[in-house]
C-alpha cells in the first residue's frame, strides 16, 4: 500500500499536468469517465451491497444505510452529475479584475485552482464521483478519505474513474484515495503541509470537530444542518404541510432535511391538525411545547436539547412563536448556519426573514431539500460550507479555485 508521502508526492506532481489541461480536455474525460460509471455499474453496485450487507450485520442505523446505499438510479445521478459539470463553464483562467497602474504596469486578477484537495468524509460513495468531478474540472488534484464502512464502494467507483482517465490520456493520479482505515493515518493526512493545499471535511458533527481540531492543512469547514422552517402567521397552511413533509422525510439522512419547525400562534390551531396527519403517514414523531401539545395528542415533550439536535431521523422538534422576531431569534441561536425557510404569503415578512436569518441559503416558499449543488446548477458539491471564508453554502467550481495576479511590465523598476 502506498504511504501518505507516496501519494501526496504524485498528487503535487499531478496538479502541474492538470493545470496545464484545456477546457475541452477536461470536459472529455469527465464524459468519458461517466459513460464508464454506468458501463461498469454492476461491480460497483456488487462492492456496495458487501459494504451495505457488513453494515446491516454491525447495527448500523437505518439513516446512515440510506446514505450509504447505491442503486442504478443514484449511479445514474453520479454519471449525469459529472456530465453537467463537463457543460460548465470552465473557471480556470477567468480575469477576474484587469487594470493598469499610472506607471503603465499591467495587472490582471485570474482564478487559478486551488492546488491539491484533501477530502475526508464519511459513509456516502457518491461523494468519491461528485469530489473528483468538481476538484478535476477546476484543475485541482484530489485525495479522498472515505470512511471504513464505505470502502468497498469507494474503492471500486475509484478504479472506475482512475481507468476513464488513463484511457483519456490523463494522469489517473488526479484522483487517490487512502484505503488505509486507522485513525492515525486520518490525522497524519490532516498534516500533509507541503503536500495537500486545502482540507475539506463532509460528514457529521464529529467528523467535522475532529478535521478543524486537529488539521494543520488550511480547512473550509463544512457544516451540519440543524435546518428549520417557520410556519408563519400569513402562510399558506397547505403550501407549508407538503414543504415540511418533504423537507423532512423525503431524504432523512442528508443535512438539508428539516430538524426543526416553528409554528406561528396565530395558525398554531388551524395548522397542527393538518400537519399532524400528514407527518403520521411518514411515522414521524413529534417533540413539541407544551402549547403544541395542548392542541394535538401524541407528541414528545421537547427538551431544550432538542432544539439544537440534527436527528437525521424521523423526528421533527416544534417550537410556537408569537412574532416573526421571536423565530428568527431562535432560528439564529439553533441553526448550524446551513439552511433554514420561512412559510409566507406576506413580502415584507419573507424579506426580514432573508434578512435576519443567519445562515449559508435562506429561502421564502421552498424546502430546503434544495441546498445541493446539483440543485442549484453547479453540476454535483464538495459540500455545503458554513463558514464565511472563501465559501459559503453549496461549493461548486468557483469555491475550488484561488486567484492569483498577473503582471506586466515594459521596464519598469521601483524608485
């Protein structure tokens, strides 16, 4: 097995020959690498289902199995996430700013990728396609850590893209993945100074703690998503029933999924009945106030514990609220910073709500199941950032480049 020095020397060595590759180059391979993703569809979904059934035999829970597993349709979502990327426009090389000093030197602003990008996440093979699309069409080198409980998968789409490459003409080394599953080696990669450029972490809160504490590689934090919704006073109530259903049950092992929900006093009667029926068909259980609790029978009392909880589970936390001020105060206490939405037919108190939510996407009317980058046109994600620099919210190409300044001169020297 190759040491973490091994692979980080051909990754700095692969970073060369990939800037060095046009769009048209780039954009080939990854069609190439897509249509292979489906060719050999079989021994992926074979390798799956080994990690799938070691899962199943360790107790592992039913949201974490979700986000593990892989079928045709998902392996379809990952060749059709790469050929959206290879239709974007190409990053690498954008002038950015271009001006000329007043004595004559010539300065451009140009996006230049990023270098080497470490990855390390956790029990979703779909990231290994969607993390070596976004890093190589934006001319990055990537190494990928997995976690143990997806490595068969991960080893087998890896060999996958690792053949599309070589048989492009490009170095297969933009791509690496550690299949070593100690913890040591995990925190050695963290180190990689002089080898990886940047640190990305994808996974659940501890995961995350564990990359931010101990890395001393440059990291863009990506976050949990305790998201919430707002049913406000002028809501449409049935708008705001099929929203939260799907927000929170369609996936309920992603970060975008709903954990919390706030409930304007004013439609708090009129609304639970309704919500209630429609969240028992999903066998969702409810942990409610006690003023919630008052109006519809069978919910949890909720603990204050609750409110800052990402279930990533059927359990919803429900809170009422007097005021739009009072959700939004409490939304900006609980949130991870990720995605939280706001039921509303009234203007002015959707843009307050855009306003004053603290958070990485903000939306009025929709579920924020849309915080993904396929969603959002950037082709597939490296994440969801909730940190505030150099990214924000879903990272699609742009996030995975620097810039860098061009300068030129016919002579000039500094007095």
């Amino acid at each position: 097995m190759d040491t973490l020095q091994q692979m980080g020397e051909r990754a700095v060595t692969a970073k060369y020959a990939l800037g060095a590759l046009t769009s048209e180059e780039k954009s080939e391979a990854l069609l190439h690498v897509a249509d292979a993703l489906i060719d050999r569809r079989d021994e992926i979904l074979t390798a799956n289902e080994k990690d799938l059934a070691l899962g199943r035999e360790n107790g592992m829970h039913p949201g974490m199995l979700d986000r593990l597993m892989l079928d045709e349709k998902r392996i379809r979502a990952m060749a059709d996430g790469l050929r959206q990327i290879a239709g974007l426009p190409d990053p690498v090389g954008e002038v950015l700013e271009r001006f000329v000093r007043p004595n004559g030197l010539s300065i451009e602003k140009r996006r230049v990728p990023l270098g080497v990008i470490g990855i390390i996440y956790e029990s979703r093979p779909n990231v290994t396609a969607d993390a070596f699309g976004l890093c190589f069409q934006a001319g990055n080198a990537v190494i990928l850590k997995g976690g143990k409980d997806a490595l068969q998968s991960n080893t087998a789409i890896e060999a996958v893209l690792r053949d599309g490459l070589q048989e492009s003409g490009i170095t297969p080394d933009a791509i690496q993945l550690i299949k070593a599953t100690d913890r040591a080696v995990t925190t050695a990669f963290m180190r990689m100074n002089g080898y990886v450029d940047v640190l990305i972490p994808r996974g659940g809160a501890g995961l995350i703690r564990s990359v931010v504490e101990n890395s001393t590689v440059p990291v863009i934090e990506t976050g949990t998503g305790n998201c919430h919704i707002y049913v406000d006073e002028d809501a449409n109530l049935t708008d705001a029933v099929n929203i939260i259903v799907n927000a929170k049950t369609q996936r309920i092992g992603v970060c975008n999924a709903c954990e919390s929900l706030l409930i304007h006093e004013k439609v708090r009667e009129r609304f639970l009945p309704m919500l209630q029926k429609a969240l028992q068909e999903h066998h969702v259980e409810m942990r409610a106030d006690e003023r919630i609790r008052g109006v519809i029978d069978g919910c949890v009392p909720v603990t204050e514990e609750d409110y800052g909880t990402e279930y990533l589970d059927y359990i919803l936390s429900m809170k009422t609220v007097d005021s739009l001020a009072e959700a939004i105060a409490h939304i900006n206490r609980y949130n991870t910073g990720h995605s939280d939405a706001i039921i509303t037919e009234n203007p002015a108190h959707a843009d307050a709500f855009l306003q004053g939510v603290d958070a990485a996407c903000v939306y009025v009317n929709a579920s924020t199941r849309f915080t993904d980058g396929f969603e959002f046109g950037f082709g597939a994600e490296i994440g969801i950032s909730t940190q505030k620099l150099h990214a924000r919210g879903p990272m699609g190409l742009r996030e995975l480049t620097s810039y860098k300044y061009t300068i030129r001169g016919n002579g000039q020297v500094r007095g």
